[in-house]
C-alpha cells in the first residue's frame, strides 16, 4: 500500500494559501497514494475555520488526519484546557477522517482492505524521555510553567498542568492500539503529532529545554512492546511537530517497527511516500519525497 504523509502545513501562514495548497495536493494526487495522512498543526485553532481545510483534506478520497498543537490553539482570553479545546476545534474540519475523535477516544481505528490498520493521536508530551529523566534539571509537569520552547501556555489553558491532560491520552491511544494489533492485518500504521520514537525527532541532546516538550515517550513504548508481541507485522510510525528538528528519513526502530519524523517548516509544503509492500535496508520504506513551495 502507498500512503502519503504531510504534517505541519500552517496553511495561515502560507502566502498564498489556496493556489499553493491547491498545487500541493495536484502532486499528491499525481503520486497515486491508496492513503493521505495530515500529521497535525493544519493550521491555527485560533484562526477558526478555514475553507483551505478543504483543498488539504477533501482532495484525495481516502484522508487521515490528526490534530496538533497549533490546531488547537484559542485566543490568550479565550483558551480552554486542551481535552476542552480538541472538542471545540475539531469541528472546524468537515472533511477527511479523524483518527482521534475525541481526548479520550477508546474506538476510533480504521482498517484498508486487510492490509493496513491506521491508528493515531496528537500525542501530548509526557515528560518521560530518559534524557530528561536522568539529568539534573526538573521539569514540573504537573503546573503551567512557562518554557522558551513551546508557546502552548499563552493559547492553552494549562494550569492543570500537562500530565492532567497527558495521561488520560496516553490510556485512550493504549485502547485503540491494542484494538489495531488484533485486527488481522500485516502493517499497523501509527500517526501522531508529537514524535513518539527517538528516530523521528532529533535534537540535540544537551539542549534539554527542548525535550519535554516535543516528545511522548510512553506512547512510543507501547508501540514496542506491542510489536515484540505481534513480531510477524510491520509497524510504520509517522510523526510531525518538531519541524527542522526532525530527522527526515527512514529508522529501524526494532525488527519489525520502522520510524520517520517529517523534515518541513512553516511556510513550506513538503509530503514524502512510502510503500509498505516494498521495504529495504538501506531506505525501508521511501519511495520518493519532493519539497514544493
């Protein structure tokens, strides 16, 4: 199966959004994907609705999508807590297919002619990557403290603190995994927002101001532990959010799990193509990956 991936679009910030999306999803198209995934941050929550929705995720007939942190974003007067605010925003998007119909959505999977069970979450991060947990900073997750590398604070109410919000996700996407390991398919197909796996985010390992925020660990976890038990599929994990920081190519996680973290930028429009009927070893699963503006 051919699946096509684009994250992090920002068509707000896009110049001229309508002929641009329009030319994107014309070479999408061209490709002849069986599936469209948008990985998150489609634009900006605080912006409303946008009729450019439209051109991303009505074009191609079979379109997943998950929501990201911008998406859910309000006005600094107007924020909601993010379970709250995923509600409010998701109706904003009256084409393609959610995989994540609410915060705690225990149900949502979809399946493609026995061949691929597609799963996801935006992700929210979870504080957990070892590289924070065996420094010496502390990172309080449990309040809304404030942190150069992320702006959720100022558009999300997160004065429940981040956990409050983290962990009833986390139990949702561990429902909904479970239930795409036991459907009889060969490749489980994992989308999210936020990087779950080392090999989709890389960033520098001493700049821990960076971690916390752009990375859930747990759910990466349970993607593996779930594949060790289920060793006779292929697991494809796609994840946007971390822009530059992303690691733009193919990694083996484990024997049977493969990653990929979405190179692109605000302003640009980048997808990459991946076929899960014809792996390597050298490039598991990219067939070919173009940057247009």
């Amino acid at each position: 199966m051919k699946i096509a991936i684009t994250t992090d679009c920002h068509i707000q910030m896009l110049r001229h959004p309508e002929a641009e999306l329009s030319r994107f999803m014309d070479l999408v198209l061209a490709e002849k994907a069986d599936v469209f995934c948008v990985l998150g941050d489609l634009g900006d929550g605080l912006a409303g609705y946008d009729p450019n929705y439209q051109i991303l995720l009505g074009k191609h007939p079979t379109t997943f999508f998950v929501l990201g942190n911008h998406d859910l974003y309000r006005q600094r007067g107007m924020k909601l807590p993010p379970h709250e605010s995923f509600a409010f925003n998701l109706k904003h998007f009256a084409v393609g297919t959610p995989l994540e119909n609410s915060w705690n959505d225990i149900e949502t999977i979809h399946t493609i002619a026995d061949d691929c069970v597609f799963v996801g979450s935006i992700g929210w991060p979870d504080f957990e990557h070892p590289l924070i947990c065996d420094s010496k900073l502390h990172y309080d997750s449990s309040v809304d403290s404030w942190n150069a590398a992320t702006i959720d604070p100022q558009y999300i109410d997160l004065t429940r603190g981040w956990l409050q919000s983290t962990l009833p996700l986390q139990e949702a996407f561990a429902s909904r995994l479970t239930k795409a390991f036991a459907q009889p398919c060969s490749n489980v197909v994992v989308l999210t927002h936020y990087p779950i796996l080392p090999g989709q985010c890389v960033l520098d390992p001493d700049d821990l101001t960076m971690w916390p925020y752009f990375f859930n660990w747990t759910m990466g976890q349970e993607v593996l532990r779930l594949a060790r038990i289920h060793p006779a599929k292929r697991v494809w994990c796609f994840a946007g959010h971390s822009h530059d920081y992303c690691l733009g190519k193919v990694t083996q996680e484990a024997p049977n799990v493969f990653a990929y973290g979405h190179n692109t930028g605000y302003g640009r429009l980048r997808y990459a193509v991946f076929d899960t009927q014809a792996p390597s070893e050298s490039n598991p699963t990219t067939i070919n990956e173009l940057d247009k503006h």
